[in-house]
C-alpha cells in the first residue's frame, strides 16, 4: 500500500521559497521571513527606540525640575540669537 505525502502548507516565512524546490531551501538573495526586517529597517527602528529613549528621559528630567540647566540655557539663547541674526556678547 502506497502512502501520501501530505501537501505542506506554505507559511508567510515560506514565501521566498520557489515551488519546485525543496521546500525548506530558501532563496539566498532573499530573506527568509519577512518577520525579519532588512538591516536598513532594523537601523531605523533602532534610531526610533533610541529617540524615544531620549525623549522619554528628558521628559523625566522636566518633571524632576532637573532638566534646565543655566549652560543649556545658555546654549539655547546663542542659539535663537544666531537664528535671529544677533550675537550675544560673551
């Protein structure tokens, strides 16, 4: 008595895979589930955590009353003022 092989479903992981090869042999130019982000995106996501990061700690500082310092303050003033198109005498 002869068995089948059950047909193996596809999963979104297998898409890169061409049918009329193995199925667990991936396409080398091609990643291998689209779960797994290209560097290019890993990079931006990791900029994204890492600015929400800092946002989150100066929000904190605001609220420990620690964040303005007289040197930032300073920073900021020359700043505007070159913005402005004035200096600041030193």
């Amino acid at each position: 008595m002869q068995r089948h092989r059950k047909k193996r479903q596809s999963s979104s992981c297998e898409s890169d895979v061409n049918s009329n090869e193995d199925p667990d042999k991936v396409t080398p130019t091609r990643f291998a589930c689209p779960a797994e982000p290209p560097p290019a995106e890993r990079l931006r996501n990791a900029d994204r955590l890492s600015r929400r990061r800092r946002i989150q700690k100066i929000r904190d500082e605001i609220k420990r009353g620690v964040y303005e310092t007289e040197e930032k303050l300073a920073i900021a003033i020359d700043r505007l003022l070159d913005v402005a198109g004035c200096r600041r005498n030193k």
